[in-house]
C-alpha cells in the first residue's frame, strides 16, 4: 500500500452478522493464508475458519475506538461510502444495496486513472451479453 493508504476495496452485503456467513464470504474473497484485521467482534471468527490469520484487536467502543490507528483506513472508507451514498441517493432501498455497494466498489477501484473510467465502462457494457429484466433483478439478491 503506497503511503498506506487502500488499493482496491470490495463491499459485499452480509444478511447477518453470524460466523457462518463471513467465513462463506471470506472464503469467496480473501484468498487463503491472509491476514485480517478485525475488530474483536465474534463473527468474525469465521475468518480463521476461511482459512485466513485472524488478528483480533479489541478496541472497545466510542470516538477513541473509531481513531484506533489500526483502522484508520477501515473508517475513512465507510465514512466516503455513506457520503457518496447519502449524497447521491434520496433514499436507499434494501433490494438496492447490492448495486449501490457495486458502483461504490467500481469507482474506489479505479480512481487512479479517472480520465480511463468511462472508456473501461463502455467497453465492459459492449462486451457484456444483453440480461433480461428478471436476471437483473436476481442481480439483486446476490453478492
């Protein structure tokens, strides 16, 4: 990480916060052998059961938690997320969080070269086969 600061970024919806589902999503995402950084909250035991080290550190709660340097990065992240949201959006929608977390995802991911962007997504949209509407909503509930 050049100056310390995140590369890349991926955001998926969890239904509940339980050990069984971050250990699916870690496997999915998190190649094996990584090492994460958690919070101490117990879900996220499911990490180690990925296959991945789990570092547990264990920061309480409040503002002095939030500025744990450990997660410095973490928050900035979430914190640029609900702006990005809340200033683009009237509302969210539940059955819309996938999509919104996607485009989030797409545009922390390739930020570096902003003058690229559009380009990228249109040949992406040329090379994609055409969905029906039902797939697109399906889309929805995935991640």
């Amino acid at each position: 990480m050049p100056r310390g600061r995140p590369q890349k970024i991926k955001l998926r919806r969890i239904a509940r916060f339980k050990r069984k589902r971050v250990k699916s999503v870690a496997k999915r995402i998190i190649a094996a052998g990584a090492t994460v950084v958690t919070d101490g909250l117990k879900c996220f035991r499911g990490v180690a059961d990925a296959g991945c080290t789990h570092v547990a550190i264990a920061t309480g709660s409040g503002r002095a938690a939030a500025r744990h340097p450990a997660f410095k990065w973490v928050n900035t992240t979430l914190a640029n997320i609900k702006t990005a949201i809340v200033a683009t959006y009237r509302a969210v929608r539940k059955k819309h969080m996938v999509r919104t977390l996607a485009e989030f995802e797409w545009r922390f991911n390739h930020r570096d070269n902003l003058a690229a962007m559009i380009p990228i997504l249109a040949c992406a949209a040329a090379r994609t086969t055409p969905v029906t509407y039902a797939d697109l909503k399906w889309a929805d509930y995935g991640a």
